[in-house]
C-alpha cells in the first residue's frame, strides 16, 4: 500500500495514482476543492472585501448576498479558462472582525 496525502492507495491503485501523479493539474487537485477568502467589513465605505488566500482574487459586495455573487462570478473568471488549474468545487467564506476595547 502506498499512503500519500492521508489517503492509501492498495497495490491496484499504485499505477493509476502514478499516471495522475505525472499529470501537472493532479498536485492541485486536493488544494484547489476548495478555495478560502477573508472576508472584512469595510469600515469606511460600509460593505465587505474579501480576498482569496493563496490567489490573486479580491472583490467586495455592499451586502452579504451581493458579495457571495460577486465572489463565485470572480472564482468563475480566475478559474474559468483553466489556465490557472482546476476549478475548485467548494468556496469559503472566512469572516474577521477585529474589536479593539480600551484598556
């Protein structure tokens, strides 16, 4: 059995996980299921921003609906013509809010 990223292989998989393997677009298979965006509220203009870790992608939306919208059309068009890998099945939204208290 081979294990590789958490998973075993048996002795039936090893030559087809080898031909993927080779495949360029296979080393980002399990990366890109599923691409993460911080998204912040934007406390001068209102509304939120949200950036993709690990992806030149950045949009905002006044609301959270249009954000979400806004958000898979940029997932859509970065990933869109495959140049960049494989379109990923699964968007998260990661909220951050910082609070700043007095001491």
């Amino acid at each position: 059995m081979i294990k590789k990223r958490g998973r075993v292989f048996g002795k039936a998989c090893i030559g087809s996980y080898r031909r993927l393997a080779s495949l360029p677009e296979f080393g980002n298979f399990y990366a890109m299921s599923e691409i993460i965006f911080e998204v912040v509220e934007d406390e001068v203009e209102g509304g939120y921003v949200a950036t993709a870790l690990g992806h030149a992608i950045v949009t905002e939306g006044g609301t959270l609906e249009e954000l979400r919208s806004m958000v898979r059309d940029a997932v859509q068009c970065h990933f869109g013509d495959g140049s960049v890998g494989l379109m990923p099945k699964v968007i998260r939204l990661h909220f951050v809010r910082d609070e700043v208290l007095a001491a």
